[in-house]
C-alpha cells in the first residue's frame, strides 16, 4: 500500500488484519522494524484536535521523527500549491505526510501527477472535505469489533448531520461491506436518496431499541449556509434526533453509543451521558492511536521505508 487515502477498496480480510494489528500495539507491541530514520509530516489545513493529536501519538509511538508544519505560517500563504509543498517535503527527506484538506479528493490529483513526475511520499488522508475519513472509520471498526467481535448481523445506525459528514459516509460503505444492517435517520433535509444502497431511513425512535451501535454525528456548522444556521434551534435538534436521557434509557443492554467528535453537548448528544455506561467517546479516541499506528505501518511497509529488523 503506497498510499492510504480512502476504504472504498479494502475487503473484510484487510479490515480485520488492520483491527489485529491494532489490538497488537494496543496491548504493548512494537514495530518490527526500525523507524527511527523515517521523517513525517502532518498538515492539516482544516481544525483538529483528536486527529491530529493523535495521528502525532501515533507515530511517536512507532518510533518516527515528526516534522511541525503550520499552514498560517507556511508558503501556501503566498501561493504554493499543495503539490510543491508535498515536493519541498519530498526534497528535504519527508516520507510520509497526513493530510487533512476542505477538498474532497485532493489526494487524487497528486497521486496521478506525483506518479508521472519526481514526487516521493506516502499520503495517508487525514479527512478529505464532505468525502472520507478512512482513519476515523477504521477505529470505529475496531471500536465495534471490541465490542461484538463480529460485524455481520449487527444493527447500526447512523443518527445527524449525514449529508455533510465524511464519517458517515466512510461508515456507511465499509459498515454495508462487513455485512452490518446499516439505518439512517436524523433530519430529512440532511439525508441522501444516493445512501439507500447501503441503507434505510427510519424515524429515530423506531431505531433506538432495536440497534446494537447508535453513532451519532455532529452538527456540521461550518459546512452549513446562513439560512440553515439562522433557523437551527439546538433544543429542538436535541429532543428530535439527540440521544436524550429517555432514549438512553431505552438501548439494548449491550448496545454502545458513538460520536467522532467534537461533540455538541446537549445537541446530538446529552451531557450527562458523554462518559455514560455505554458511551464509547473515550474509548474511540484512545483506539484512534493504536488504529493511526497499524494505519502507518501499512503504508511504510508497502514503501518499504523500515530499517533493520528489530
């Protein structure tokens, strides 16, 4: 794997040996191989606290040298492209570089032109704009399997913002894949008839009982128009399409609750049950380490980037 951009390609055995590596490095493994000598970059040009963050642990953990990089105080400031930044990267040693960018897709342009010219580094997709967020989906999977140990038959439901959110759609398609029954609900005006291939809508209370993972999604509002901002009522969302206290109350003994974050408290999810029993917030964002780790030794690996053997 020279790149990983997106889950579009990646079949259940791929999944599941990405879910043992990172149960391998969760519970203390290193890897097998010397990184010291291999430099990376992460540049995110959109706001991130747990990617970021934890994409930086990640490779910390494996042994690699980070590079700082700060779009405000960077050349892209005076024009650069990101392809020439990516170059300038490659010129000065850098192997790998987490991206994440308002454009969906950004990855493909410099794929294509860095196979046909003199580019040199693995890009690992951070979060492509509305697009995908390959890294966020694949610790919800390990999230998941931590809980079930199977992804077939299982009832997920994809609750919010789904139109705007990278998350859901990278859900949805690798959810479908694995043989889960995937649900929709939330407000109408922010679900696609194009999501019907991998799953059905239904009015959230319908959904509550019945599922064995609830994954709310955040209010996109920074991806919102005026008019939609001028008439949104954080009260209102919450009592329709939030997990309240009452619809807590009415999940399957063994059924967890998930959010990527950032939450908004006491709008798709109450307050007082972010760290509830079968909330697993916190438990997502520590996966999301050991997740990012098995992530980067996939694509260091394929680029054959390791030193000796430990």
């Amino acid at each position: 794997m020279q790149h990983f951009v997106t889950v579009d390609n990646l079949d259940e055995k791929q999944v599941l040996a990405l879910i043992k590596r990172a149960q391998y490095f969760k519970q203390g493994g290193r890897p097998t191989c010397d990184l010291s000598e291999v430099y990376c970059v992460n540049m995110f040009f959109e706001d991130s606290t747990r990617t970021h963050t934890s994409f930086e642990m990640a490779e910390r953990k494996l042994g690699l040298n980070v590079l700082q990089f700060d779009p405000k105080q960077s050349s892209v400031n005076k024009g650069e492209t990101l392809y020439d930044t990516l170059l300038t990267m490659d010129a000065l040693g850098v192997k790998l570089a987490v991206i994440r960018h308002s454009q969906n897709e950004y990855y493909a342009p410099l794929i294509e032109l860095g196979a046909k010219q003199t580019l040199d580094i693995g890009i690992i997709n951070g979060g492509d704009g509305s697009g995908q967020h390959p890294s966020q989906c694949l610790l919800d999977m390990l999230t998941i399997y931590e809980q079930f140990g199977k992804f077939t038959g299982l009832k997920v439901a994809l609750v919010g913002d789904l139109t705007n959110s990278r998350v859901a759609k990278s859900n949805m398609e690798l959810l479908h894949k694995l043989g889960a029954t995937v649900y929709f609900s939330g407000p109408s005006y922010w679900y696609d008839e194009a999501f019907e291939e991998y799953g059905t809508y239904r009015p959230l209370d319908e959904l509550v009982a019945k599922v064995d993972v609830l994954m709310l999604l955040r209010v996109q509002h920074e991806r919102h128009g005026a008019t939609e901002e001028q008439t949104f009522s954080k009260e209102s969302y919450h009592q329709k399409y939030g997990l309240t206290t009452k619809r807590y109350a009415k999940l399957k003994d063994d059924a967890i609750v998930m959010h990527p974050g950032p939450i908004n408290r006491d709008v798709e999810f109450a307050s007082s049950l972010v760290e509830a029993k079968k909330s697993r917030f916190k438990a997502q964002m520590q996966n999301g380490v050991f997740m990012r780790m098995a992530m980067l030794e996939k694509v260091i690996e394929g680029r054959e980037l390791g030193g000796k053997t430990r």
